[in-house]
C-alpha cells in the first residue's frame, strides 16, 4: 500500500488480504471515518457553531459531560447503527449497551468507542480524539449481552484512534497488519495514507504523567519517575523531557511519532475511590495497547500486559504504563520487583 492512497483503498485491499472477509469490516471502518469527519467538521468549527462548554448531564463515570460528549456521541450512533454493520455498541457515554434501532440488520461486529476523549481540553482548544476498538459479536446469537463485549484485548479485530489537532488523523491498527497513520484532507473529504507501518522507537527520553499525583504514587511509580528526574547524574545515565497534555489520544500519537512512554499508574488516590485504575479499559487502554503493540511498543498495568486482562465490566478502568518497549520494561521490572 503506498503513501497517497485512500483510507477507502486501504480498507478495501485489507479486506482483500482476509479470505473469509465480506465486506462488512470495510463497511465498519467506513462508517467510523465517517463519523470521525462528522466530529472533526464539529470540532474545528467550536465556538462558531454553539459546540463548546457543559452540557446539563453527567456520564456513566459521574463527570460532567461537554456538549461536545453528548454530541459526538449522537454522531456514533448515528453513522454506525445505521448500515448493520455492528451488532451492538458501548460508549463511555452511555451506561449501557446502545439498543440497536433495527434489530433485523446486525452486523458481525461489535464497536466499544470513546466518542470525544480528553474533552476537558475542548474549551481551551487543545487536541482532543475518538478511541475506537472493534471486536467480533458471538454468532447466531439475535442479541448481544454485555458479556459479550468483555472479550480480552488479545480479541480484538482492529483498533484506532482519530484525533483533532493541528491536523485531523485516523491512526488504524488492524490486527496483524501493522499501525498505518491516514491525515484528512478537508479539501476533498478523505483520509489520505500519510505514515505507513509506524514503529515505536525502543529507547526514550520523555515521560508523561500527571505530577499533581506525585504524593498518591506507589514506590516502584516513585522510584522510575525520580530515576529520570536525576537526568544525566542520576542511574538512568540521562535526561528526561516531560510532556502531559491531559488528552490520551494526543499523548498515544506523540509516542508513536517519536517515542516516549505515557503513565495513568494505580495510586493510593484511586484506590481510596474504590477504583482499579483512572483510564477506561475496554475503550481506551486496550484499543491504545493494540495500537502501541503493533507498533513495537509495550502497554501493561505496572503488573500485566494490558490486552490480557480479564474484564468483568464494560465501564471498567485499568492502570496504563504504555509506550517505548525498554521504558515499559524497567517500570514493569520496579512493579513486579517490589
Ligand atoms: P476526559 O475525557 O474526561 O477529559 O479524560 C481524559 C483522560 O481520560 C485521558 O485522555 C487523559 O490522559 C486523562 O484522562 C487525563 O487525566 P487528568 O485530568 O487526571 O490528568
């Protein structure tokens, strides 16, 4: 596939590749990018058409939703319950499965999707993204159930992420096929392959986690962040640079450019609420650690590979480490020594 080419030509000689294919995935992603362009329109365009600021609601997790949340999550459902190419559909936006309105056009896919993650970072015009992980719907079966959904990251068909910066790019990860990389050109509407079989370099020296937690963090989380703050003198024999944008999306695609290792870790904070990690398992680490895998990197909890992970809700969090392979490693290593 060469540099150039459509997302749409893409899909198509994916599909092309996978003997029992149908057409049904290509229809999917067709109908995700479509939605990403909805959304990306919408976000550019901000304050001129009445999208930033708070909507009235709050989410399943108890946040405050932008209305941006609740829009963008109208424009999912809308491009991908509307051509059977799924069989069912959770958002973090929606406490429960979405119930298709035509329940005799079901698809062989099921979709697990942030709609607009980082969105604390809309009014203040900083990239935001959608987080996208496709796994497949259990057969002869006319309803899926939530089990269904909670299928290990290892499961999954394909994941992405689009995110709105600077420019509008679709990262896709179809299982086996590598990490490809599709900017949008507004001027004829398509997404345009513009980085091919991206690989994560192995080595780093940027990190990025939220310091304000500093005092919440469990040793090994202390020990490694300390190491690189010691820079050349220190143990690491280096310097670190730091990086948070508050936005996963923007910090996943800054890894795959140039490296580095992003942390959402497990800390005392979390804990005391109850909660097994800050970020959402089944639609931002594992689709992120599919990603990051395909592209030579590693994603684990601290403890475990993230895509092994059992899960037993569609809303549940997990601590992320993901990013530059021999980074992981030696948080990893400090987790499992300790
Ligand atoms: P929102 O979508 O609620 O803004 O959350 C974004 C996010 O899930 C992820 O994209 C960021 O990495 C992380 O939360 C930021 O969390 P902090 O605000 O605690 O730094």
């Amino acid at each position: 596939m060469h540099i150039g080419t459509t997302l749409t030509n893409y899909i198509i000689e994916t599909q092309r590749s996978l003997p029992e294919a149908t057409g049904e995935f290509t229809g999917l992603l067709n109908d995700i990018s479509v939605a990403c362009k909805r959304i990306s329109d919408l976000v550019n365009k901000g304050d001129l058409v009445g999208m930033l600021g708070s909507a009235d609601s709050e989410n399943v997790q108890g946040e405050t939703q932008k209305k941006l949340d609740v829009v963008t999550n109208e424009v999912f459902i809308e491009a991908l319950t509307q051509n059977g190419h799924i069989a069912g559909l959770v958002s973090e936006e929606m406490d429960d499965i979405y119930p298709l309105p035509n329940p005799s056009r079901r698809g062989r896919y099921l979709l697990l999707c942030d709609p607009l993650d980082g969105s604390s970072n809309i009014d203040v015009n900083v990239s935001v993204g959608t987080i996208f992980s496709i796994v497949r719907a259990p057969e002869g079966k006319e309803k899926p159930s939530t089990e269904d959904f909670l299928q290990q990251g290892t499961e999954q068909v394909a994941a992405g992420y689009c995110l709105y910066g600077p420019s509008t790019i679709l990262v896709l990860a179809v299982k086996g096929q590598g990490v490809q990389m599709f900017t949008l050109n507004r001027d004829f509407g398509e997404f345009i392959l513009t980085r091919k079989d991206v690989q994560i370099p192995e080595e780093t020296k940027e990190f990025a986690i939220n310091v304000s937690n500093q005092r919440h963090w469990e040793e090994p989380v202390r020990r490694y962040i300390d190491e690189c703050l010691q820079g050349k003198e220190g143990p690491r024999g280096k310097d670190f640079n730091m990086r948070w944008v508050a936005s996963m999306v923007a910090e996943v695609h800054r890894i795959l450019c140039r490296g580095g290792i992003f942390m959402y870790p497990l800390d005392a904070k979390i804990k005391a609420k109850g909660q097994s990690g800050r970020l959402r398992l089944m639609y931002e680490a594992n689709p992120m650690s599919l990603i990051v895998e395909q592209a030579g990197g590693a994603a684990t909890t601290g403890r475990q590979r993230i895509l092994e992970l059992d899960p037993s809700e569609i809303h549940e969090r997990a601590p992320v480490v993901l990013g530059s392979r021999a980074e992981v490693d030696v948080v990893t290593r400090y987790h499992n020594e300790g």
